[in-house]
C-alpha cells in the first residue's frame, strides 16, 4: 500500500497520502504517535521503495478518485515513518509532478541536518517541520530520538533549511500535557520557530490513541497560554485541536480502503460509519477485519478509533 485517500487535512484539504516508508521504521519513537511505538528505530537513509512503484501508485490512486468524482487538493508525503529515510523521496517528488497536484511532506525533521536531505525537501511545495522541542531533555523524552541523532543538528537544519526554501513552509508543534506544554518552554520554542518565519505556525494536541496511554492533551488553559505565547512572537499561528471531519474517499473496494486509511490515519467510529454509508455497505467489512486481526479498536478521550494493526502474523496477512 503506497497510497490511501484522499482523505481530509485538517492543513491540506483534501489529501492523497503517499507511504514511501515501511511500517513504524523511523528516526523518533514519539510518546504520542497514533500509530504506536517505533519498531524498528534506524537514522539511516536507504531505499525502500522504487520511485517508480510510487508513481504508478500514484496515477492509479488518483485515476480512481477522479472516477468517483473525489478532488483532490494535494499529494503528500505523510508514510508509516519519517518519510525523509527514503532516499528516493526527491526523485518520487519529481515523477508526480505529472499529476499536476501540489505536493507536501511532513516530516519530523530529524534528517534535516543532512544537505541532500534538504535538496529532497525543496522540490516540494509545501513542508512541515517538526519542532516540539528545542531542549535537550525534553526533545528525548517527547520525541525519544535515534541515539545518533542530535539536536543542535536538528535546528541547525531546520534553519538553514527555511533560508534555501522556496515553497510553503509551516511547522508544528505537538503540545503534550506536563511535558512541553509550560509558558517557558513554549517561549523558547517560539523564539527559534521566529527565526525561521514560517508561514503559519500550528500547535496540535494529541487527538487519537497515542503510543503511550499516559499521554494526554494539554489542558484548556495551557493551550491557550500556548497561543498567546506564540502569537506575540510569530505572525501567524493555528491550533490544530479539532476533528479534522469524515470525508474519507471510497475508491472501490471496502475492505482495502479501510486498511489503507487506517494504517496512517486511525478512524473515529463515526467516520467509518459515513464511509461504509459511502461505500453502501454495512458494518460486517470492519467486524472481519477485527476478527481476522487486520485491524483494531481503540478509545481515546471518550471517542472509539479503529486503525489497521501494522504487524500481523504471516497467516493472517491476506483479505478475504
């Protein structure tokens, strides 16, 4: 599954979601990642996929969205991992651009102390920059990186990044509750995030089952303090606490239209219910996939979810 969607974005519209990268290999295991912890923590750049294989993908996903009459608003690279471990994420950005859609990729950016990383980034139109952090202490236990990697590298990057970037640049900011989420902590963050002068600044909270279940949301006050700490340094700043909504395209086929959204994008119940009335079908597709163990529910702040469960045993790996 290379793509899924499109699916609504809370930044970007309407998304068609590219997953350049394997299950859960990444450069962070974050304590509030809706798609658990970090399996199989690597730094390294390599090949994954064939940017071949990408854009076929690609065509084939957005052939059958436009069939259904779904729009799409961008491509973006949003995989099972931090997309910039593909080495081939520069040379994939250029084989889509025959679509003719805008392309995205948010990234965590713990690559992007490296050059080609960088030259990879700029062939985008738009990128997100993960900035939680800019404590020593505090970014290993948010974001509990890869020991190679190294934060000063981290902001290093990042800003020599904004100086060589020509598109939409935006960063976020995920708050978590007693972690990052303090007025001196967020002024610190706020101070670098001016330095860069992205175009919006976003701060989000955790809105879906996080990878540690003590995670929590920060609290209303302290979102709004984090607001008006950021507003008062940076010229243009969002929250991203909502409910991002339930269009959830339907492309043809059920079953792997759930597994794929959901592998990246774990679902509210009542979104599966408005895509499964999309689709005309009733619920046995999700009760089958549960009990295949494809898939699993969860619950977070009084709402149910289902995602697809990334590992599963070699013989429960086929749909019937």
């Amino acid at each position: 599954m290379l793509t899924f969607g499109p699916v609504p974005s809370r930044r970007l519209g309407r998304s068609v979601g590219i997953n350049n990268i394997p299950p859960k290999f990444c450069t962070y295991s974050c304590v509030y990642c809706q798609l658990g912890r970090t399996i199989k923590m690597e730094a390294e750049r390599r090949v994954f996929y064939p940017s071949e294989d990408i854009q076929k993908s690609v065509g084939e996903r957005i052939a059958s969205a436009e069939k259904r009459g779904e729009s799409i608003d961008y491509l973006t690279f949003v995989p099972d991992g931090e997309p910039t471990m593909d080495t081939q994420l520069g040379k994939a950005i250029e084989r889509i651009r025959f679509a003719g859609k805008k392309i995205a990729v948010i990234t965590n950016s713990s690559l992007i102390g490296n050059e080609m990383v960088r030259e990879d980034l700029k062939k985008a139109d738009w990128v997100s920059v993960k900035i939680d952090s800019v404590q020593e202490d505090i970014w290993h236990r948010i974001n509990r990186p890869h020991r190679s990697l190294n934060l000063n590298s981290v902001l290093n990057g990042i800003l020599s990044f904004s100086k060589e970037f020509s598109g939409r640049l935006v960063t976020e900011t995920m708050l978590v509750r007693d972690l990052n989420d303090s007025e001196a902590h967020m002024k610190d963050v706020a101070d670098f995030i001016k330095k860069i002068s992205p175009e919006i600044s976003y701060l989000s909270v955790p809105t879906r089952p996080p990878a540690e279940k003590w995670v929590g949301p920060p609290t209303e006050e302290a979102i709004i303090r984090a607001y008006h700490v950021f507003s008062s340094e940076l010229r243009s700043v969002e929250t991203l606490i909502g409910y991002e909504g339930n269009a959830f395209a339907f492309t043809g086929d059920v079953k792997r239209d759930l597994l794929d959204i959901t592998a990246v994008h774990p679902m509210r119940e009542e979104a599966v219910n408005e895509f499964l009335k999309k689709a005309g079908s009733d619920w046995s597709p999700v009760d089958q996939l549960i009990e295949q163990g494809l898939m699993v529910r969860k619950s977070f702040q009084k709402n149910i979810f289902y995602a697809r469960k990334l590992f599963v045993s070699q013989n429960n790996q086929g749909l019937s």
